[in-house]
C-alpha cells in the first residue's frame, strides 16, 4: 500500500502495462545522457525522401512484372486481399527489427547496428539460455544476407544482358552471346558500384525509379486495352494459392536493405511511425502491385506469362521500349543490392585496413563486382538456384528471425496484454514456415523446367 491508499501495482500489472513510445526503460538503462539518434555521425547522411526513394526501389523490383502471373494463381479477388496480407507480414517484420534496434540502442549504449548486429545484442542481452547463440545468430544473417543479395546481384546482370540480347536479336535478326553481353556489362556496373555511399547512390536510385515509372506506365497502357469483364476470370483459385505467396512474398520482400538505410538516415526517428518512412512506401508499393496484378491477369485471363512483359507485343516500338527501360532499371538496382553485400564484407576486414582505407575499399568493390559477373558468366541460368537460396533466405530472414529478435528483446518486460506479442509471433512463425516450403517447391519446380529444357541462348 502507498501513503494515499493506493495498491501497488503488482508484477503481473506490470508486465502487463503498455510501454510509450520512447521507453523510459530504454532510457534509464543507458542514462539520461544517451541519445542514440542526437548522437549519431554519418558523413554522408540521407534525408527521409532520399530514404524513401531507396525503399522504393529495393521493393519495386522485376518481381513486380510477376503480379499478373501471381494473380491468376490466387484468382482476380483473392489476389487484392492476400497481395495485402502478404504486404501487411512482410511491412511489420521490417517494422518490428527496426524497433527492436532502437530499444538496443540505449541498451548498448550504441548509435546504430545492422540487422546481424541486432540480432547478437539481442541474444546478448537476453534471457541466460539463449546468450550462447549470439554468434550463431549473427553468423547466420550475416551467411543468409550475403549469399541472397550477391547472387541477386549476378542475376540482375544476368537478367540486363537477356533482355538486350532479345532486342538486339529482333533488331538485327542475328543472334548474340549472351555471355559477351555479360562480359560486356563489367565495366558499366565497376562503375555505379564506385558511388561512395547512399548519400550519392540516391539519385540513382530515383532515376532508376523513373525508368521503372516508365516501364509500368507503358505496360499498364496495355493493360487496359479491351478489359474483358472481371466476371470471365476466377476471382478464387485455392489449389494454386501456394504459389501466389511463394512469388509475392519474395517480391515485396527487403529486409536487408531496412537497416542500411535507417543507419544512414539524419532523422532515424522517421522510420517507423504510421506516417513513417517504412510505411509510407510500402503502401505505395501494395498499391502497384496489386493493381498491376489486377489489370494484368484481367487483360489475358489464363494466357498470363510468368513475366508480364512476355506478353507485350515485342513487334510494337512501346513494348521494345519496355524492355529497356526495365533493363536501365535493375542496371540502376544494381548499385543498392551490391551496398548490402560490400557493407557486410567491408564491416569484417577494415579494422585490419586503416593505412589505405578507401583504396582498399574501391579495390574489394571491383572485385567483388567481378567475381558477381564472373558467376553470372559461369552460370546464366543461375536465376532458378537464386529462387531456391531466396526461398530459403527471405522466409527465415525476413520473417522469422525478426519475431525470434522481438520475442528475446521482451522477453523481460513482457509480451503485453493477454501475451499478444507472443500469439502474433507464432502466426508470423507460421506463415514464414508455409513461405519456405512454398517458396522452395517452387523453386525446384523452375530448377527442373530450366535444366531439362533446351540450352539455347547461352552459348
């Protein structure tokens, strides 16, 4: 009892009670002194429009040109409904790791960490049992984030060169190795893999975004070119459901680039929010694609390709023009896929390069450029094995491992009222489990189409 009569509250009151937005938890455990977000340094910072138009980007990305396809898998109205569920899962696990990072800011005493780092402060500073695991987690991220984005690096050069290979092949009627033009693109992609930081990557990544505007903009014209009525399509499709997620999930999907950009931003705080950085673009995002997918699968029914602009006219200039500004797009990519590669190589080795830093820096960008196009050389139809590593990669990295980080960060203070933390974590856990098995069939399924169909157009 206080003085006035009052009850104290008890512990379950307590681990019950909902915390504020800044925790004064948080606060008290690193000191009232510590500002993370005041006393952070960047050289270079981004402001949240240049963050936006990073986000923008790593989301809209060829597997957008896949929603029409993925439509006719889920059918016309089950298609807008799961495309938002999907969009809702895969925004939140993103929301949840950045949050869990500013609760491990104070708790560390540090300005800012990647994804790997957050996840081995949070095993650190959790629960006895779990503290052994710190490395093995970050190991983990640090394997599944370097193998997933170099050799989505390799397949953007892979998927550059095929397209320029198909038009050049229409335009001259005479056909083109399509590993010259791999070789071809080294230098230009050396190139946008020197811009320094994200700081000067922003611009291109905005006209990339321009291109892809393009590219949509002529598509949809398309699209909406003699609609059929929307009662000649299947509005639910539940035997191929499945495969609906296994296209979107890893479509929208780009954890790895969340903690990048957020590390670089002026004003962190911007990042989360209703009105947030995150939330604002991946709402913009849900929007195209669910209604590129709509118009998409509406316009050709059950004749819908795998990828949207396979069926454009490729005769028609507009179509032709597509192609290439979808090409210059990815090409644009190309430079916010390696950054996440370089920074997870780059964090590893500079404590042993400080005599010539940015030499050294430049020289592991351009090998490690080469070593990409090397691979995409090696094996142009690296694209199938990219889905499997991806399949496995998103659905453990990109839902699974940030409700494990958010379930240890609570573990102490609670999981709110009526546990809905945990209960919400177990539906996440879930969905991510169906996403890797989905994910992974059909993966397999490409794997076996590509290597036992015919070999042509890669010699």
């Amino acid at each position: 009892m206080t003085m006035g009569g009052d009850l104290e509250p008890t512990n379950v009151e307590l681990r019950y009670k909902i915390q504020p937005r800044k925790s004064d938890t948080e606060q008290a455990l690193a000191g009232n002194d510590f500002d993370p977000f005041a006393l952070r340094d960047n050289e270079h910072p981004t402001t949240d429009n240049e963050t936006l138009t990073h986000l923008l980007k790593a989301s809209l990305g060829t597997g957008i040109l896949g929603m029409p396809f993925a439509f006719m898998c889920s059918g016309i109205v089950m298609g807008i409904f799961s495309t938002i569920f999907t969009a809702f899962i895969c925004t939140h696990c993103s929301y949840i790791l950045v949050k869990c990072g500013h609760k491990l800011y104070y708790r560390t005493r540090r300005t800012k960490m990647t994804f790997a780092e957050i996840a081995e402060a949070a095993f650190q500073k959790g629960p006895k049992w779990c503290r052994g695991f710190a490395p093995v987690a970050k190991f983990s991220i640090l394997f599944g984030l370097f193998l997933t984005y170099f050799g989505t690096c390799s397949v953007y050069t892979v998927i550059v060169a095929s397209n320029f290979e198909q038009l050049i092949a229409h335009w001259t009627g005479t056909a083109v190795s399509l590993r010259m033009l791999i070789c071809a693109m080294l230098v230009p992609l050396i190139l946008i893999a020197w811009v320094p930081n994200l700081k000067y990557l922003a611009p291109v990544s905005m006209v990339a975004n321009g291109f892809m505007g393009l590219g949509l903009g002529i598509t949809f014209y398309y699209l909406v070119q003699e609609l059929p009525p929307v009662e000649n399509r299947e509005f639910v499709a539940w035997h191929t459901l499945p495969q609906f997620f296994s296209i979107t999930i890893f479509a929208m999907e780009a954890i790895g680039v969340v903690m990048p950009l957020e590390n670089n931003m002026k004003t962190p705080q911007s990042f989360l929010g209703i009105c947030g950085v995150l939330s604002q673009g991946m709402s913009g995002v849900t929007l195209i694609y669910m209604l590129l997918g709509f118009l998409g699968y509406l316009r050709y029914g059950s004749d819908t390709q795998e990828s949207i602009t396979l069926n454009l006219p490729i005769e028609e200039w507009p179509a032709q023009a597509v192609k290439v500004l979808i090409s210059l797009a990815v090409y644009c990519t190309f430079g916010l896929q390696f950054f996440v590669c370089l920074e997870i190589v780059w964090d590893g080795i500079k404590e042993k390069c400080k005599k010539r830093p940015t030499l050294v820096n430049y020289v592991l960008r351009t090998v490690m450029v080469t070593a990409a196009v090397v691979l995409a050389v090696a094996v142009p139809k690296i694209g199938p094995f990219m889905g499997l590593i991806g399949a496995f990669c998103f659905s453990i990295l990109g839902l699974i491992f940030p409700v494990v980080i958010e379930l240890i960060v609570h573990w102490e203070t609670g999981f709110g009222k009526y546990n809905w933390i945990l209960w919400k974590n177990v539906l996440i856990t879930f969905c991510g489990i169906a996403a890797l098995s989905f994910g992974t069939q059909a993966a397999i399924k490409d794997i076996l189409k590509a290597y036992t169909g015919t070999e042509e157009n890669v010699e």
